[in-house]
C-alpha cells in the first residue's frame, strides 16, 4: 500500500555572511513552504557555526534544521527550491519512517 504521508528531517546551511534579517526572511519562506505543502512539526534554528570546509570561500553557515510531515512528493519539491535559492549552501532530506 502506497504511503499517504511520511515524516521528514530536512538539513539546510545558509550563507554565514547574511544580515540577521535576511537570515530570518529565508527561514521563513522554507518554514511557509513546509507548511503549505504539509504539516511542519519543528524548527531549530542552531545558528551560526563554523563550516568543516569552505564552500565557495565560505567558512561559516547558519544551520537549521526542520521536521515535517507531508506527501512523499513534496521533499522533491522542497530540494528544488533549495537548489534554485542563491544563499542555501547544502541541505540533506531524509525520511524518518523508513527503516
């Protein structure tokens, strides 16, 4: 049987060199996303944090980490805009159901 919806973890590293204002607009529009898509149990937001290496000359990020639940689709759809988004570093989604 086909799963009507799955429970997430979504990784995602922005820009360490944005504006606390565009830092928090970013997270906002990811969080609206997840929720518009599915149901959004947590967010953490764990800051600033040194990078284990550069990426693009960058050595810091600001690191947040989501918890949702939504159709197997819509994690598809959610890396897409991460990857199209200019300040998203890298980002990791994995299923929690899944054993």
């Amino acid at each position: 049987m086909a799963k009507i919806t799955a429970k997430y973890e979504t990784m995602y590293i922005l820009n360490g060199t944005l504006g606390e204002e565009e830092t928090a607009a970013l997270v906002q529009k990811f969080r609206e996303l997840v929720e518009a898509h599915g149901t959004l149990t947590a967010v953490e937001e764990w800051g600033k944090r040194r990078l284990a290496y550069e990426i693009n000359r960058l050595t810091d990020g600001y690191y947040v980490l989501m918890t949702f639940e939504s159709a197997p689709s819509f994690p598809l759809e959610l890396e897409r805009v991460f990857s199209i988004t200019e300040n998203v570093l890298r980002w990791l989604t994995i299923c929690k159901d899944e054993k």
